[in-house]
C-alpha cells in the first residue's frame, strides 16, 4: 500500500465512475431502442409498410431501463443531500 495513494478507494472511485458514466447511459439508450422495434439497419432505404407496434415486453424493458436510471439518481441526490 502507497502511503500518498489509497488504491482501495481509487478502484471503489474507477468502478462507480465506469458504472455510473458509461452504464446509466448505454442503459437508457438501450430503453430508448426498445421503445422503436422498427428502427432500420445503417445502408437500408425506407421501409414499406407500417411501422411496427411496440410490444408489451418492449414497454416493459424500457421502464425497466428508465426505472433503473431515475433510481440512480434519485439515490445520488439522497446521498449528496444527506451527506454530514
């Protein structure tokens, strides 16, 4: 162990940040695809038909996904505001 660098706390400080940065995101991003199930492949011209309706498990990943990411932070709000 550094006696100027605590590692511990600097991984806890990495993961949080990775999760917090990257996974939040990429969580909403993926509520957001399941509420298009007919979003086109790059290179496709426009699609014939009607568009495709979004079915109740699409509905349920995306609360699913937005639940998760309003409970991040609305937990990151509670523990700067409660923070003594």
């Amino acid at each position: 162990m550094n006696s100027w660098i605590n590692l511990d706390a600097l991984w806890g400080i990495v993961v949080v940040g990775l999760v917090a940065g990257a996974g939040l995101p990429a969580l909403f991003a993926l509520g957001l695809r399941a509420l298009n199930p007919s979003a086109r492949p790059a290179g496709r011209s426009a699609v014939t038909g009607p568009p495709a309706a979004v079915g109740p498990v699409g509905y349920a990943v995306a609360v699913l996904c937005f639940a998760t990411v309003v409970a991040a932070i609305a937990w990151g709000i509670f523990v700067i505001v409660n923070h003594s």
